[in-house]
C-alpha cells in the first residue's frame, strides 16, 4: 500500500495522560499536514510541514500539543496532558511539489478517545 | 461565520435521481476548489477538483461561480453506492491548509 498510513488506528487514554501519533506520508511527498475532525464537523488545519520545516500552525494546537517532522519523512504528533476535548480523529495528510501541491490525500486517521 | 458553508442535509435521494447541493466560501483569496467524499468513519478522499470553467467526472459535474463565491456538485443517475458526505474544501495556495466545509450528507434509497 503506497498510501498515507496512521498508527495507532485507535486510542482510548485517561484525561491527563501522554499520546503520540505517527503518519508516514506518501513516500515522494514533500508536504504533510495535521488536521482534527470532531463528529459531525469537517476536519479543522492543525499544522503543515514542508520536509522537515513546520511552516504553519493553526491556534487549534495548544502548548499541550507538539509536531515534528524530524528527517522530512515521517511525522509525529504528541498531546500531552489529554482532556476530553481532545477526543476526536487526528488525520494526516500529504501532497508533492508543483501542481500536485494543490491536492492532499489523507490517511486512515487516529481516532482518540478521552476518557 | 464559517469561511466555507455547506447545507447539512440530509439530502435523501432516490436511486436513478439526480441531486446538486452548493458550498458558499467566504475568502475571495480562495484559489483551489475541490469536493471531497467522506464516508462513515473512514478518512476523505479526493472526489474532484473544481475548475473555474467547471468539469466534469463521469456522473459528477462540479461549478465553481467566483463573483458570487460558491462551489456546486451535481450527481446524475445516483447509486447507492453515493451515499456519503461530501465536503468542500478551499485553499489558499498550492501547499497551504485546506479549509473545509462541515458536508452535506446525501442518503441515495432505492
């Protein structure tokens, strides 16, 4: 499978817990993105790297969250001190250079659940 | 107010009918359009992008109007297989956030 993959596929944690997320982007692209996605609601831009640069942050992501992209490939994505309101789907997703910048495909997301 | 909108729906649909929901956005810089598919649980996928001479996929045809700032998609022959959400997305430039409406959720019933 040549896709964006995520894992964990699902989390359940307790409130004031640490998570971490990975998202291995496709392999040829050089741009992945963080996005959240609530029920019933469509996915909210946490924060965009270009190789190993995070180039852009949306006020969504607290101090309590941190991304890194530390050799331009892989990507993780850490909550620390979980609330509830952190539950939700966490997608990733990249995109290539030039033309193909314009169109992101996701991967299978991380569902977490606060408890 | 959002920057993309998107009638909730449902749109409930007969099999065989065709049915055509819009998206308003609210950035006049927007400069990518695209209409997005999400099905329940799983990730969006790609449905098709939106050209400002409007296109066209099969049974799907997407309308991108800028002087008034809205995105349509039109389902001809609709299949239950169709049942989705579909969300419109905007983006600023090319590497930039996508901006997503919250998705019209169609329910094609035989």
């Amino acid at each position: 499978d040549t896709g964006v993959s995520q894992d964990p596929r699902h989390k359940i944690t307790k409130r004031g817990q640490n998570v971490t997320f990975r998202c291995d982007p496709i392999s040829e692209h050089n741009r992945l993105y963080w996005y959240r996605q609530t029920l019933g609601q469509g996915p909210e831009f946490l924060t965009y790297f270009q190789n190993e640069a995070q180039l852009e942050k949306s006020r969504l992501l607290s101090d309590r969250f941190s991304a890194e992209r530390p050799k331009g490939s892989f990507s993780t994505l850490e909550i620390q001190r979980t609330e509830q309101g952190d539950s939700a789907m966490y997608l990733c997703a990249s995109s290539g250079g030039g033309r193909d910048a314009y169109e992101q495909y996701f991967g299978p997301g991380t569902r977490l659940t606060v408890t | 107010r959002k920057e993309v909108e998107q009638d909730p729906g449902p749109f409930n649909v007969p099999e065989g009918a065709t049915v055509a929901f819009n998206c308003t956005y609210s950035n006049s810089a927007s400069q990518s359009f695209f209409w997005y598919r999400q099905d329940c649980r799983k990730e969006p996928k790609l449905l098709m992008s939106v050209y400002s001479s409007g296109n066209e996929d099969g049974r799907f045809t997407a309308q991108l109007n800028r002087a008034s700032q809205y995105i349509s998609l039109l389902i001809r022959d609709s299949k239950l297989s169709d049942s989705a959400t579909y969300l419109c997305v905007v983006n600023r430039a090319a590497g930039n956030k996508l901006t997503f409406g919250g998705g019209t959720r169609v329910l094609v019933k035989p």
